[in-house]
C-alpha cells in the first residue's frame, strides 16, 4: 500500500510491499546521488523524476522492471503499474513508460511471472473503477495502513490485458510475489479475518495457508532457491495491542509503527524473527547468496525518520548499514544476476515529496 506524501507522513504503498511508513516531509533539501558511506555502491543512477514511483521488482531475465507509481504528470490520481525495459529505463526522468494495469482503481505490488511476458498485480478495479479513499487523520494520532477489501490479484501482458484473475474471496487479497523456481506465488489474504500469508500455484489453484499467528503478515519474498520466505509482521502481544489490532482491522485498517522480519520455510514451518529492533523494519528482500537479508528501517530514528537501508545475516547477526539518507530509502530488490540493486528514495529530489527509482550496481 502506498500514499502521497503529506505534511510530515510520506505514505507508500502496503507491499509487498505498497507503502511507505511514517517518515518526514523532505522539507530539508536532499540533493546527493550517492553518499560517500555507501560503498556497496559501485554506481548510481536515477531513474525518474517525480511523483511517487515504488516497488520496482526486476525480470527473470534481469532485462525489465515493473513497479507502480502515483505521478501526476503521468495522469495517475492513485498507484498504478508500470513496466519499462532496462535499456529504457532512463526515458522515464522525460518520458511515460508502458501502463500495465487499466488505470482504473488502485493498484499495488506487481512482479513478473515465469517467462517475463506477463506481470502479477493487485487491483481495487473491480470494486470501483475510483481510487478508494485515503484514511482520515484519525483523533487518537496513530498512523494507519488501509487494507482495501477490493484488492484481488490478476495477471496481465505487457500490453495490459488482463489474462486472468487469480483471487475471488471476499477482503483484502493482495501482495504478490512469485518463486524464483517459478512455482508458487504468495500473497498476503484476510479470508479467514486475519492478514495472513498464503501461497498458490501459478495458476492459482492450490491455495495453502502459511501464517496462523495473529497479526498483520505481509511483504513476502521468496529466497534465491525458492525454499524459504522473508516477510514482514507486526505480532500484538499484550491485551492492550491485541484489542486495538482487532478494532483497526474491522475498521479495514493496520498500524505499520512496529514491525519485525521474520523468515519461515515455504510450508510455513521453521518461523524464526531475525530482528528485534524496535519501530518499523520491513521491505525486506534476500542477498543473491540466501545468507543475508536487505530491508529498509527506521530503528535507529527518534522522529519516524530516517529509513535507511541495512542488512542482517539470516540468523539475526551481523547487522550493517548500506544507505545513508537522511529522509527515506526503501523497496530494495537485487537483480537476479546479483549485479544490481534497485530501490526507492527521498535522495536527490531538491526538497520536494518525490520519491524515486534508482539504480546501483552492486558490490559485495
């Protein structure tokens, strides 16, 4: 789930994850590329310029990225998908890349599927062809996701034509990701009234439950050999937090505030936390290798701000600082080669709200 940024909240999407957690306005002048502590970075290049451009996940063939946008000047009134062939990629800063999804409703979290020529998505379009409204400022303060009940999932070609619908249960369906072995996908679903993980075949037939304990389960991510998930959780554990989770939930509603990472095996056995960090650690996304996991947090901030990105081994040691922001970087994704990563950031944006794709080449 996404949102514009406003006042001080930047809101992105649910994701896979679709949004962006609480972070600060990007009133103070960001106007680097490439910090000089950023030295997994050999390059860095920017991909677009301006808007509200996210989740932007690499082809199998590691030549395409698609990802979903909110860009005003790209005729978006909320989140729609996007795809662009690497070699163009860099048109993007002048030129509208190829719409995906119908440019109706809202949309979040898309990915390739298994032979690059068709992408996975989710999309309110059905429920109504309007963008669902944004949640009001609430009185008690808490900053919420919306879990849009008219989310389901489909699949379409590199034209925009929806090929199929793979989701049809009542509630929020939504957040999709495909196996690198190109045989399941998993999604997060509220169909048994909790937002749980879930995989299905590539057809999406054979629906299994993977998550059970309460709370909200979302942003999975298949490791390099299809044999494990990263995901993030935000578990309530006290009467006080199980009770005001339950209450946001009926109101189609989620507080991103504090989450952990947690990985599990494909079958949802072996659930291990890997970070106890404290505020909102999430986007998490596995190194080529399997032993290590980049994420986007804001566990060292006193404000909600900054995110950065770091990197954790599996086992809960080892945990490095990769970005140096001072506002927002998240939605990191290694290609499959492992050469390149791409993720989105407040960096470089002159002051504005903008959030953007950048690229780097990657060194270990």
């Amino acid at each position: 789930m996404r949102f514009l940024p406003i006042l001080i909240f930047i809101l992105v999407f649910v994701s896979c994850g679709d949004k962006k957690p609480d972070s600060h306005s990007g009133a103070t002048k960001t106007s680097l590329l490439h910090y000089p502590q950023e030295t997994h970075f050999d390059t860095i290049i920017q991909l677009t310029n301006g808007g509200d451009n996210a989740e932007a996940y690499w082809s199998f063939d590691n030549s395409k990225i698609v990802f979903q946008a909110t860009n005003s000047a790209w005729g978006d009134s909320c989140d729609q998908i996007y795809f662009t062939k690497l070699a163009d990629a860099e048109r993007m800063l002048t030129e509208r890349p190829q719409l995906i999804s119908t440019g109706k409703g809202r949309t979040t979290c898309s990915y390739f599927m298994p032979g690059d020529s068709t992408i996975i998505y989710a999309s309110t379009h059905l429920a109504s062809e309007d963008c669902p409204p944004k949640p009001d400022k609430r009185e008690d303060g808490k900053y919420v996701w919306p879990v849009y009940a008219g989310f389901d999932i489909f699949v379409a070609d590199l034209n925009g034509n929806i090929l199929s619908q793979l989701t049809n249960e009542a509630g929020y369906d939504a957040e999709p990701t495909v196996s690198p072995k190109g045989d399941l996908i998993v999604f997060t679903s509220l169909r048994t009234g909790d937002l749980e993980l879930y995989t299905m075949k590539i057809d999406g037939s054979d629906v299994k439950q993977i998550t059970s304990e309460l709370g909200y389960d979302g942003g999975a991510f298949f490791s390099p050999d299809g044999t494990k998930l990263i995901f993030r959780s935000s578990r309530p554990q006290t009467e006080e937090e199980i009770a005001d989770y339950k209450d946001l939930l009926l109101q189609g509603l989620v507080t991103p505030t504090e989450m952990e990472l947690y990985i599990c095996n494909v079958d949802g056995s072996d659930v291990r936390k890997i970070t106890d960090l404290g505020n909102a650690n999430w986007a998490p996304f596995f190194h080529p290798s399997g032993e290590k996991v980049i994420f986007s947090s804001n566990h060292a901030s006193e404000k909600g701000y900054p995110f950065n990105l770091f990197m954790i081994n599996v086992d809960g040691t080892g945990l490095e600082q990769i970005t140096y922001d001072g506002i927002f970087d998240a939605f990191p994704m290694f290609s499959p080669s492992g050469e390149y990563l791409i993720f989105s950031s407040n960096r470089n944006n002159g002051g504005t709200h903008d959030t953007n794709l950048f690229l780097a080449r990657w060194k270990d």
